[in-house]
C-alpha cells in the first residue's frame, strides 16, 4: 500500500522538476523516518576509495532554526547613544557640548563635597535644567534629561559618577569608556569601629550589636562608639575624630574597617541586619 | 518569655528586712530633679502597639542586655544600692561600648562613701553628678585591672564594699577613667519601655532602693521590666548573662511599679568615657 501511495506520488508529479526524493525503506516496507543518515563504505580493497556520505531523508532541504533577532547590547554607552538619538534638537551638537561642559565643571567642583548618591543626582539634575531652560531646550531634551535619570536612579554613587562621566563623553562625541571594574574588597582589615549615634540608636542596631558581642572570636576586634566619644581628659576620642574625618559627610551610623597600622581602609554604611554587619566584616578580614 | 513570679513586684523593704540585705535610694534633692535632660525630648517612644512584636524580636534573639551583664552585684549590709546599681550599669555599657572581654568591675563603695553616709543611702541624680564628673575606682580583685595597673594605665583599685577603707591618695585620677558621659531622665511608662526596647539600661527606684532594669518583657500580655538586682544570688530568679553562665539575681517590676518609678524620676545612662588605654 506504502509503494502504491510512493508510484502515485511520482506519477502525480512526473513531467515536473522537482528535487531528488530519498526513500529509505525499512524491512516491512515502511520508509524509515526523514533525517540524516550516513552510509558508509569501507572498501576491502585499497584500491577503492571509502565512501562516506550522508542521505537526507525527506526530499526536501530541512530549514535552519530560525535565527532570533540581534538583541541590541544593554551597555552604558548603547543605552546613552539611544537617549541622545531620541532628542529632537537642530542645535544638538551645540547644546550637547554646552551639557558635557556642565556636566565636567560640575563634576570637578563638587569632587570633594559630594560623596554621595542623591546630592550628585539632585546637583546634576539641576544643573541640566539651568544649562537647557536657559537655552530653551529643554523639552527637546526631555529624553536624554528623563532617561539619564532613570539610569542614575538606583546607582550608587560610584555607579552615579562614572555614568555622568560617560553621558559627559558621548555629548562630546567620543566614544564612552567602559566603567571601571569595581575595586576588589580589602581583606586586609584586622579590627572594625561602628560609629553610632545613641540617640539615633534602634532596637536593630542593638540586635547587631548583641550579634557582635555574642561572638566570643569578633567581639574583641569591634569597638562601638559614639561619635561624641571622649576619653578620660574629656578631650573627643581620639580615634573617633579621626574616623570622621575619613568618613567626611558620609552618613552615620557607619562601619570601618580598620588595618594593622591603625589605618581606616574601608567604610560601609552599617548594614540593615547582624548576618550582614558579620559578612560585611568578615569579608575585609574581621573575623 | 516565662519570668518566676515569685520574684514579680518585690516589696523592697520588707525583702530586705526579711533576708538581711540592704537598700539605700533616697528622693532626689530640690536642685537635682530636672538634672539630666528628657529621655522623652530627643528619643523616639514607640507606641504601645509595637511593644508586642518588638519584645518578641528581644525574645527571639535570647536575650538583650542581660547578656551584657558579667556577675550579680551583692552590696553587702551598706545601703549603697543607687552606687551598686549605677556600677552595673557603667560595666554594661563598657560591653557594649568596648566588648564583654574588656569590662572593668567597679567599685561602687568608692563613690558611694562620698554621697552617703554608713545608713543613709543616697540619691540616684547625684549619682549621675558624680559619674560625669568623678567616676569610680575599679575593683582591686579583678584581673584585668591589676593587669592594667601593671601596664601602668593607672594607679589606683579599691575593694567593691566596706564604707569605712581608706582610698589612697591620687584616687581620683583613676576614678576619672571611669565615668559616664550623659543621662537621662525617664519620667513615663512609654519612654522607659521604648529606652529598654531600643538596649538602653535604667536606674529606677522604689520602696527605698534602686535597682538596674535590663529588659522588658510580656507576662501574660502585660508590660513588665525585668531588672538586676545587687544583692547578690540569694536573691531573684535565674537568668542567663555574659558568656551563657546562668545566675540568681533578677526580678520584675509590672506596670504599676514601673509608673512608681518613673513618678519619681528613673535615668538612663547614654555613653562611658573611653579610656585611651582601651583598644
């Protein structure tokens, strides 16, 4: 029945061209599935050449997988190009390097002031509106303004200052440069001090704090300390004043890691929870 | 948490007259009531809807500043209670400040026989004045302070008790080592619950004596302080302090008491000095 159906087949289309079928039929006469079969033939006498070849089963040619779209790079610098394609502006150039400037000086000027997320997002963010209102546009700018905001929105403020650095770079035109690896955390820390300010102080900060002191091995190496610390001449720690000159503006209450020598070499706000103050230590070597 | 209510609303006096010990708070004089600045005006109080869960966090985690504590305090038969229990405190906050492993004890007499005399007691504010300004002697049976006198950090230890023993001369400059920075005033139920919920410990006084409270708990649904004692392990239940060791010592207040105490005037320590020799 399978060869009569076959013989039909090719009748129904003789006088056609039509590509070559290959029937691999199979002991009961059934033809054996469409695939890829390799015959080979080793010859026994050398004179002859082996063959090695693969039949299609199936006539036709199998399609390739369909090939997905290209997925465009999540870069810093393609989601930028983006944001500067989307402003509707005749005079782009020009704004743009009037914004890139602003964006240096402003950079530059509040390096050692701002340290961190929210002031450099709410200092940048103002500064773009003074530059675009006062060349009226900033409703053709819209784009770049918004999305650069979404960008910075949840950065930290490392990730904040290398990405207006590179917004600063493509205004200009050039190429952006890639972020900077993030620096490896020191492990070289021996000792830690958490400044807290008591009366700031929380039930969750006493439940970190009784994790430290609980740890027989780590409790010896934390001091934790108010800021207005004072020793016994009632002149201010002087540790502590050290530690808040490091710190600079950054917020209490905070964690600092601490070397051999005495030094401050790392600095975090405290975390949220004891298992994470413990990871955050333990990581930079207080353990 | 379940407390022994054998040990739940002591009435001071009568325990004292009873088992030979002492108590020794006196009301604060006129110009010392408004000492020590409101715990109220710059602390948040929780509401006492949050009580519950928030003492079920305390519970969860073992203990709170209980495990601070490195040994009952007994004053003996001298009524200095308001000096033992302010000691207690002091050495609480040292741990938590420096560490468990790093408390001095300290000798309470050696302030005590300044503000009082053999029977009168004395007053939990001037107490206060005292540490901010003077300090106490460490203890001349603790380790670490001979160790410290053998670094030559100071100079002077004097023994826990006995009104009558002379302090060598110089005393003060090693007193000064040892002192508070700031208190507190705690004058409601919602500020002392909030300032034991947040790890802060309390002098609170009534029936004559002082005692140090260190946890508030639930019993029943109802608000209680449990506090430390210094009449040493005769007394109270048993509890676990620093380095898991259980002892007798401690007692509860309810509600009530609590209200009593902060009536008259209850204070919360804020910081110690740190000594520059403690690393």
């Amino acid at each position: 029945m399978r060869q009569l159906a076959i013989w039909a087949m090719l009748a129904l289309t003789s006088g056609q061209a039509f590509a070559d079928i290959t029937l691999l039929l199979g002991p009961d006469g059934n033809p054996l599935p469409n695939g890829a079969y390799r015959l080979l033939v080793i010859p026994s006498d050398a004179t002859k050449p082996p063959v090695n070849t693969v039949l299609h089963v199936g006539g036709g040619v199998t399609p390739p997988p369909p090939v997905p779209p290209p997925v465009p790079p999540d870069t810093l610098d393609a989601r930028l190009t983006l944001l500067l394609a989307a402003v509707d502006d005749p005079d782009r150039v020009a704004t743009g390097t009037k914004l890139k400037v602003a964006y240096e000086m402003t950079l530059q000027l509040t390096a050692n002031s701002i340290t961190d997320a929210n002031s450099l997002r709410g200092v940048m963010a103002g500064i773009e509106k003074g530059v675009l209102d006062s060349l009226k546009k900033t409703a053709a700018w819209q784009p770049w303004t918004a999305g650069l905001g979404e960008i910075v929105k949840p950065m930290d403020f490392s990730q904040c200052l290398t990405t207006y650095k590179a917004a600063a770079a493509k205004l200009g035109g050039g190429p952006v440069p890639p972020p900077p690896p993030p620096p490896p955390p020191v492990t070289t820390a021996v000792k830690a001090l958490i400044l807290l300010e008591t009366e700031d102080s929380t039930q969750q900060h006493e439940l970190i704090r009784q994790s430290i002191r609980a740890d027989q091995i780590l409790s010896p190496k934390v001091m934790i300390l108010d800021p207005n610390s004072k020793t016994e001449n009632d002149q201010p720690d002087p540790q502590v004043v050290a530690a808040k000159a490091y710190l600079g503006n950054r917020p209490l209450p905070r964690v600092l890691a601490i070397n051999e020598a005495g030094g401050f070499v790392d600095d975090e706000a405290l975390p949220a929870t004891p298992e994470a103050t413990k990871a955050w230590l333990a990581e930079r070597g207080v353990k | 948490m379940i407390i022994d209510s054998r040990y739940l609303d002591v009435n001071f006096a009568v325990e004292a007259e009873d088992t030979g010990n002492m108590c020794g708070m006196l009301p604060p004089p006129d110009y010392l009531s408004d000492y020590s600045p409101l715990y109220e005006a710059s602390q948040r109080i929780y509401p006492e809807d949050e009580w519950s869960d928030r003492i079920a966090a305390i519970d969860a985690s073992g203990g709170w500043t209980e495990r601070y504590i490195r040994m009952i305090l007994d004053q003996g038969r001298e009524p200095s209670c308001v000096y033992a229990a302010t000691a207690q405190a002091t050495q609480i906050i040292q741990a938590k400040q420096f560490g468990v492993d790093k408390v001095r004890f300290l000798s309470w007499i050696s302030g005590y026989r300044h503000n009082g005399s053999r029977t009168s007691g004395s007053s939990v504010p001037g107490a206060a004045v005292w540490m901010e300004g003077t300090g106490l002697q460490p203890r001349n049976d603790d380790p670490r302070v001979k160790a410290d006198i053998a670094a030559g950090f100071y100079k002077h230890a004097h023994p826990a008790t006995g009104y009558g023993t002379a302090q060598a001369s110089g005393w003060k400059e090693t007193a000064r080592h040892f002192r508070t920075h700031e208190w507190f005033k705690v004058t409601s139920v919602g500020a002392f619950v909030s300032a034991l919920i947040n790890g802060w410990v309390i002098l609170g006084g009534r029936d004559g004596h002082c005692v140090c409270h260190v946890r508030p708990m639930l019993d029943g649904g109802k608000i209680i302080s449990m506090y430390a004692n210094s009449w040493g392990t005769s007394f109270g239940a048993t509890h676990e302090i620093a380095g898991g060791v259980k002892t007798r010592g401690f007692g509860y207040d309810s509600r009530a008491k609590i209200s009593t105490m902060v009536s008259r005037g209850a204070w919360a320590i804020r910081t110690v000095i740190r000594p520059s020799w403690m690393v």
